[in-house]
C-alpha cells in the first residue's frame, strides 16, 4: 500500500471520528487523537448504542507492582496507558472513559458495576480483548446512561439548611432550637419546676412558684420567637429553591456543563435540558448571564476564596445568599484529574434566560 493510499485512510478514519464527539467540544486535535486511537471502536459502538459522544480526553496513569497493574486518573501527562482515555457523555454528562492498554479495551464508569474485581478501579471496569464482549456484558448488567450515579446530588434539607440570613444558617437555628427544647430535659436545676407543673395540671396540686412560672413564660416566648424566624427564614431559602436554577458545570477534564434545575412535589431534584460546551459564551442565553456572572467573579476575588475558572467553588454546599447562587459538587471523590468530579455553581432562574 502506498504512502498515498496510507494517508487517504488514515484522514478519513480521522474524519469518520468527527461523527463521534460532541459537536460543541469539536477541535481538529480531538478528532485526530480520536481517530488515531485504538479505542476508537469501543468509542463507535457505544455511541451506536448508547448515544454517548466523546467530550475529553483524560490522562490514565498505569503503575506495575510485580505482576499486578494499577490504573487511576492523574492530572498530568505523563504515565499515560496506550495514549491516555477518552471521556464519553450523553446529554453533557460524563457516563464512562474507554481506554486501550496491551491489547485490551477498557470501559470504566464512575460506580461498582460487578462484583468482584481486584480493587475499586477493577470494579468500576469492564474488560476484554472484543468489544462484543463489553456490551454483552454492559447488557448483562443492565447497563443504563446516568442511572446508577446522579451528576448532581443535591438535598432539599441540605441545601435548605446551608442558607444563611443575617449571618446564620438555617441549619444553625434549627439546632439552637433543639438545644433550647433541651433545657427542660438536661437542666437539672428545672427539674422541679416540670414536676410542679405536671402536679398542677394532672394531680389537682396548687399553684407553682413565682420563679417556675417567669421560667415557663420566658421559655415559651423565646421558643415561639425562634421557631418565627426559623419559619420565615425557611420561607425564604425555599422560594430561591422551588424557583430553579441555571447549573453550570466544570469537570477536570475541561469544558462545561451547562442545564436546568429544578425539584418536584417529593423535593427531589432533576437536572435537565444538559449540554457540554468549550466556553460559555457558545451558550444561547450567556448574555442574560453574564451580569450575575461577573459580579459573582468580583464577589469569590474579594472574599479570597479559592476559585476554579472564576466561577467555581470546591467547597460545596455554599450559598451566595445576595445574589441566590449556590455551590455544590456532584461527586465526593476527588482524586486527581477524575473527569466525573464535578463542581457546580448554581444561578437562580431569570425570566429572559428560560429558554
């Protein structure tokens, strides 16, 4: 065969690959190391059936102990297994990397998918030398996109809680109330005053003392004031909640995740209408964003916190209560470089970016 007709196929494989990434993350590098890449098969036929299309590469790190290997994600590029990984979405969200390693293909997702393995990573992974086999045996395990890991765990209590008003959390005066109802269990110098009582209104007894009567008056304007706030107070973090949000996304492999969220009558969450993009500006509606966008870049630089790609926060469960923005993660593992460790910043709904 010619050098010519090497060339030929070598761009149209390269081309065919085209077809197999999300058409928003599309560069001529990911194409070519997609279409060069012997994993590339396993990238066809899971877009075939799954409809996953490839998003990022990822770097695979593979250390020998003796006669055993080890893989795990890393942050660099260097130990990469047969080239590196390619991470496969639907919708947006990362479901699996595919990787090609001394004659084997890889399809690793980010929860146990069998039983027995030599080690976490093992069990997340299926392997075989065909490519028949891994979706035998994806089918065997009843296999589906984004079912067995939610990319956004989120909980209504939770983030309810996590909402601050004049400095304090909800979650904290929840807690202080609890501490205040304690009193009448744990102080002992209260005691008699709760057995006065209770012989006052079930034994006929006389009347209580001067000091337990202030005490039970005081206790119960002070429970009913607390519990006033707490009502208020949770009046508002749920109208900021039940109103939605725009969730944008950022996972170590790069690029974005942008989608809708929302809660339903069972205060469970949903993530929806998701996309992966190179930048935000390819978004729609990013003009209607950008002004909540750039004040809260001023806001995380002027608090000092640490900030990924201006936007974003490890630190999860926080609000931004004046401008209704919260940050969560959607996964707790934060290994180096694993490209389903997502963080999340969440943008109250507006009118004219519901589209």
């Amino acid at each position: 065969m010619t050098h010519d007709m090497n060339q030929t196929l070598m761009t149209g494989r390269v081309m065919m690959s085209k077809s197999y990434i999300e058409d928003s993350i599309l560069s001529a590098a990911l194409e070519e190391s997609l279409g060069d890449s012997k994993v590339y098969p396993l990238a066809q036929e899971l877009n075939h059936l799954y409809g996953m299309k490839v998003t990022s590469q990822v770097a695979i790190r593979k250390d020998t102990y003796g006669e055993g290997i080890q893989y795990r994600f890393c942050g660099i590029d260097k130990s990469l297994s047969g080239g590196g990984g390619f991470v496969l979405s639907h919708d947006g969200i990362p479901s699996c990397v595919v990787y090609y390693d001394n004659n084997v293909y890889h399809m690793y997702v980010p929860y146990i998918i069998k039983e027995r393995g030599k080690d976490t990573w093992d069990r997340k992974t299926i392997s075989s030398g065909k490519i028949s086999q891994i979706i035998k045996t994806l089918t065997k395990k009843k296999f589906a996109i984004r079912n067995a890991l939610p990319p956004m765990q989120l909980e209504y209590t939770d983030m309810a809680y996590a909402h601050r008003q004049d400095g304090k959390l909800l979650g904290n005066k929840r807690r202080d109330l609890i501490d205040h109802q304690n009193t009448l269990h744990y102080d002992s110098s209260k005691r008699e005053y709760i057995q006065a009582l209770i012989g006052k209104v079930y034994n006929g007894a006389g009347g209580i003392s001067h000091e337990a009567d202030n005490f039970f008056k005081e206790y119960i304007d002070t429970a009913n004031k607390m519990n006033q706030d707490i009502e208020s107070h949770s009046s508002i973090a749920h109208s900021e909640i039940v109103n939605g949000f725009t969730a944008i996304g950022v996972t170590t492999s790069g690029g974005y995740i942008v989608g809708k969220v929302s809660h339903n009558d069972s205060l469970e969450f949903e993530l929806t209408d998701t996309q992966c993009l190179r930048s935000l500006d390819q978004l729609s509606y990013y003009d209607s964003l950008k002004p909540m966008l750039t004040m809260l870049k001023l806001r995380l630089e002027d608090a000092g916190f640490d900030v990924d790609r201006d936007y974003f926060l490890r630190d999860t469960g926080r609000w931004d209560e004046s401008l209704g923005i919260y940050f969560t993660q959607g996964l707790r593992d934060t290994s180096d470089g694993n490209p389903f460790d997502t963080q999340w910043t969440l943008l109250p709904n507006l009118k004219d970016n519901l589209v």
